[in-house]
C-alpha cells in the first residue's frame, strides 16, 4: 500500500492550487507515456528512477527533478528522481529562488557549481542538487527513464546509455528572460507549469494503483 508522504506546508498550499485542468491532449499523449512507464514499473515491483535531462542541467532538468520527487511522496509514490546534462555549468539562482518561493526550504553549499540541499518534507531527506552530466556516478547508469526537458538535449544526445525509456517532455527555457523585468514572473511560470505535470502524473499513477488494490 502506498504511503502519503506529509509534504512542507507551504509546498502543500502550492500543490493544493496547481492547474491541471487546462493541459491539452497533445501534452496529456506526452505524459501518458510517463505514467505508463512509472505503474510498469510499480506493477512489476521494480524501483523507479527518473533522470531528468537538459542541456546544462541548470534550470527545467532541476525543476522535473524537484517536483517529481515532491509530488511522488504527496501521492504516495516511491521513486528516485535525478537530473543531468551534457554539460556542466551550475544549478541557475533563479531557478532556486523560484522553488523556493514554492516552499522549498534550501541551503547552498559552496560557490562554484554549489550543491543545494532542497528540503520538501519532514518525513524524508532533502535533495542534494547540482548541475552535472546526465551519466554522472551520482545518477543511476541502467534501469531508468530519460525523461528529457529541453529540445537541444533531446537532439543532441539521441542515445542515453543505460535508460530502459526515453520520454521527450520539452518546456521553454525561461532563461530567455534573464536580466528583463519578467525573470521572476517567467522562472515562477515554468516552476508551476513543470510542477502542474508532474501532479498530473503522478494523481493518475495514483489513482491506477488504488483502482488494482
């Protein structure tokens, strides 16, 4: 039986008002392929793992990871979720900020590429966050989906070795904005809007498994 996982109150006032309601059925075609690979998985009990990836593992790869991990432990749901690039460059501020106006409760260790420690719940340990590659001994090297979140990557790294899956689940960069007066605006809007998806998959992933129980 699954374990509701006590989320951060703050993360949980967040989840209570994300929109799933307006996704379109060419975005739903898209995560049907993330939900079925995820209840395969559980049906066959084997571990799910997600290896979110983008090109410089700054910004939407980390957003996919942070709320994947969040919203599976909300419903209930036991998954490892990771992240990576093709290069290395650095978890953005930005990007940090806006999960953090979500919630999150984060520490930063170290100046260059720092490791942040991304706290969603009481019940289970945070998150150790960096930019790296998406084959970097701290990621799974088999028997994961490489979900990938960004069109460059997804063009430029046709092969992941190791994964089981590839799932093409591209988001607009909102580094587009940097430096403008809607940075903010835009950084919050790609957070919810990956936050968004990843309730809706995992609610339906839920509500398969309680529909066989």
């Amino acid at each position: 039986m699954n374990v509701h996982i006590s989320v951060l109150p703050e993360i949980g006032k967040q989840i209570f008002t994300l929109n799933t309601g307006n996704l379109s059925e060419e975005r739903k075609k898209l995560l049907q392929q993330l939900i079925d690979y995820v209840l395969e998985q559980l049906n066959n009990n084997r571990q799910v793992r997600l290896n979110f990836i983008c090109t410089h593992n700054s910004r939407r790869s980390q957003f996919a990871q942070a709320w994947a991990k969040a919203l599976a432990a909300y419903f209930g749901i036991e998954i490892g979720a990771f992240s990576g690039g093709v290069e290395v460059t650095a978890f953005n501020p930005n990007a940090v900020e806006a999960l953090k106006d979500s919630g999150f409760l984060i520490l930063k260790q170290g100046k260059e590429n720092p490791v942040y420690e991304l706290k969603f719940s009481e019940e289970l340990p945070p998150l150790k966050m960096f930019s790296k590659e998406f084959d970097d001994p701290a990621n799974p090297d088999k028997g994961f989906a490489a979900v990938m979140t960004c069109s460059d990557a997804d063009e430029n790294c046709p092969l992941v070795p190791g994964a089981e899956k590839r799932i093409p689940l591209l988001y607009k960069d909102p580094k587009a904005f940097d430096g403008t007066a809607r940075q903010q605006e835009k950084y919050k809007e790609r957070s919810v809007q990956i936050a968004a998806e990843m309730k809706y998959v995992f609610e339906k992933v839920q509500q398969q498994l309680s529909k066989r129980s």
